[in-house]
C-alpha cells in the first residue's frame, strides 16, 4: 500500500494521522489489529477531501465510529480507517425536529430530545453507539427502530459530494441498511413528537430496567451478536443449543443473555470468532440461519 501522497497531504487536513495504528482500544471489545492508516478528520469538510484523495488514490478504507458493535480481526489488515468521532458533536432542536451530527452519541440526542418534552427515542435511549452508527445499521431496541423517526439523511458520498436522502431512498431493513454503499453519514433530521415529561420518564425507566435486568451491559461486550430470526429470538435460540454462558479461551456468549458476547482481558479475535461460528453452524443443523447483527472486520480480498 503506497501512502507517499497522503503522508505528505494529510496532517493537514487531520486532528490525528497514523501509521500501523491498533484498532484495539478503539472497540468495546478491546480487539482489533494493525490499520495501514488511521484518520480523524479536522471537520466535515476536512473529511470531504479526505475521502475523495482516498478514492482517487485507490485505498481502502473503512469507517469507524464508536466501535461497539463491531469485531475486527487482530492481525495486520489490509485498509484504512476514517473515524468519525467527536469531530462536530452538534444536536439542534426545533419545535419536534431534532438535527445531530453523526458523531452524537444516541444516548446523548435522546436525553437532549427527553429534557424538551420529546417522545420518539426513548426504546433507543441506552444503545451505546452514535448517531452514524444507528443509521448506517437501523439500530433498535423494544421493537422501535431508527428508520421510524428519520426524516431525511445527510451524507458525504465517495466523490467528496455532500447529498441529502430521504429514509426511502435508503434501502433499510431489520438491523440493515444499504447506507454505506452510498457514502459517510454526516447528519440526520430526526421528526419526535410532543409528550408529556412524566409520560417520556416512566417509558424512558421502564425500558432501561428491562434493559439493566436482562443484558449484560456493564460487562465488555458488543451487543447483540445475532439478529432475531423472524418468531423467534436468537438468545433463546442460543440458550436450547447450550450457548449460554459457554466460554472458548477469553471469550464466552454471556450467562446472562445468550446472544451477548463477553470478552475478557487478552480476548483474541480466533476466540470470539470461532465461537460465533460454532454457534451459527450447531443452529444450522437444527435448520435455523442465523444472520451476524454484529459487525466484522476482516482483511478484504487483494
């Protein structure tokens, strides 16, 4: 990989460039390898030209948020990573519209949106990720999704081109969307409505209760590691086959909820994944298809 042209142009443009940077500390999971560069864009427009001299130079690269939905391989990887997080942080509200920038963290614009007597995102008020990450994968909780409350989508696409799309032009489905193919979430126009606030807080209590007794989230862990087949849950699923509380090495699917995976200090990324795997082929056997809801991050075909 030839970085003779970005080395020269990017400290300009970037808060943070590296070389044969470890992804490790920037995952909820602690795991991740050696990235052949590593960028944080100034601003917005900064990022504009960031991935338009990316394309133009041939270099692969991906897009990394706040990490907590995600797995990445621990050896040396074949791309690059733009991270887009703390670049803007801007949220307004006006009247029951909310507009935030991809890097706000969901609790963040919930709790915004709750303190002016807000009601939409109270199901998503506990989802560790940010803004961007909650579209690019139609993040949801409690039955309630993303793409419920979006109005429009704002996004920088692979030319440097800022392009705004409604939620219809987006293909998006259950914990999916098609919003990477299209480019870098900047921002998002979210539509609430006006509730009463004791009205916001008992939902708001009631979900983060459920939330607290059922997953295990003050642990290490990713979330949701598979999505819910249609009927059917994938935790439940997990716990018939014998997955809950099972450990390979320094990775194990949690004793409290079977679709959560744990990792411990010094996980590696051949633990969590051959587990996952494990798990997927005994359901296979049963003659369920589980689909990953986490993300993974290995090396792309040369």
């Amino acid at each position: 990989m030839n970085l003779c042209k970005i080395r020269e142009i990017m400290p300009g443009l970037c808060k943070t460039f590296k070389e044969n940077e470890s992804l490790k500390e920037y995952t909820r999971l602690r795991i991740g390898g050696e990235t052949p560069f590593y960028i944080k864009p100034l601003n917005w427009d900064s990022a504009k030209k960031i991935v338009k001299i990316l394309k133009e130079e041939n270099l692969p690269f991906k897009i990394l948020g706040r990490g907590t939905n995600l797995l990445i391989y621990d050896g040396k990887l074949n791309f690059g990573v733009i991270h887009i997080l703390n670049i803007e942080k801007k949220l307004e509200i006006e009247n029951q519209f909310v507009r935030t920038s991809a890097d706000v963290l969901l609790k963040e614009t919930a709790n915004q949106t709750f303190s002016r007597c807000l009601s939409g995102m109270e199901e998503l008020s506990l989802i560790p990720g940010t803004v961007g990450g909650a579209v690019c994968t139609n993040a949801g909780a409690f039955g309630k999704e993303f793409f419920d409350i979006i109005k429009e989508i704002n996004l920088i696409n692979y030319s440097g081109d800022e392009v705004s799309l409604k939620p219809e032009e987006v293909e998006h489905f259950y914990r999916k969307t098609n919003i990477k193919d299209k480019g870098i979430v900047k921002s998002v126009l979210l539509k609430l409505k006006k509730e009463d606030e004791e009205v916001i807080q008992k939902k708001k209590n009631e979900f983060r209760k459920a939330r607290e007794t059922k997953q295990p989230y003050k642990e290490r862990t990713c979330g949701s590691v598979f999505k819910n087949p249609e009927g059917d849950f994938a935790g439940r699923i997990l716990e018939e086959l014998g997955f809950k509380g099972k450990k390979n090495g320094n990775v194990s699917f949690s004793s409290l909820h079977s679709n959560f995976l744990i990792a411990e200090k010094n996980a590696t990324f051949k633990e969590a994944f051959s587990l996952t795997e494990e798990a997927k082929m005994k359901a296979k056997e049963k003659g369920i298809s589980l689909e990953y809801e986490m993300e993974i991050w290995k090396n792309e075909p040369a």
